[in-house]
C-alpha cells in the first residue's frame, strides 16, 4: 500500500498548499497549470468533451477497388485494372473493397470471410 500513499500524496488537501513549499505537486509558482486560474491557457481544453464525435459519412461516394491480381486501386467502376490490365469484374469484398476471385471464401486481402451472393 505504500505505493497507492505516494501515488495520492497531496491529493487529500484540497490543494491548499502554499508557494513556499512547493505548492501544487512541487511544481512552478502558478500553480503548475499555465497560470490562468490554475486551469491552463484560455481556451486550452486539452481536448476533453470539445470534439465532435465520429460518424461514418453515410452518403460516401463508392470506394476504389483493389485489383485480385496486383493490388493496384481502381475506379469502382472500372473493367480493367489500370496496373496490370485484368478484368476487375466481379464480387468485391465487404470490408476492405478488394475483388474477390470467384471460388473464394475468404478475402485474400484483409481475410473477411466472403458472403455468397
């Protein structure tokens, strides 16, 4: 338990410690929080409840597929693999957007298992 008392050393007096002894947590003479009352710079949120949350856009326009054969990204509409020229036809897979051989069960790309379909 020694280590959980050094650890909440000086938490239990409601940071009514002076400048002389070390003040908070023994650092500068502001209080160890860049001066402004204590809490930072104006402004300065250090990122707590200021973001936005993430959502997937659900109107994103159609991936590039990744070419079976090469791995070279294309045109989700295209017929032929820019970088080595086969046919890009077929099913895509339904994570990473690979095109998928016709007897796979799984991506060769990102191992997702493939839907019948």
């Amino acid at each position: 338990m020694d280590w959980l008392k050094r650890l909440l050393r000086g938490h239990g007096d409601g940071h009514r410690a002076t400048y002389a002894d070390g003040g908070h947590h023994g650092r500068d003479r502001r209080g160890g929080h860049g001066g402004h009352d204590g809490h930072g710079a104006p402004g300065e949120h250090h990122g707590w409840g200021r973001a936005p949350a993430h959502r997937a856009d659900t109107h994103a326009p159609p991936r590039d597929v990744i070419c079976a054969t090469c791995g070279a990204p294309n045109a989700a509409g295209a017929r032929y693999c820019i970088r080595c020229g086969s046919v890009q036809r077929g099913r895509a897979c339904v994570r990473c957007q690979a095109m998928l051989p016709a007897d796979a069960r799984f991506c060769p790309a990102c191992g997702t298992r493939a839907h019948a379909g």
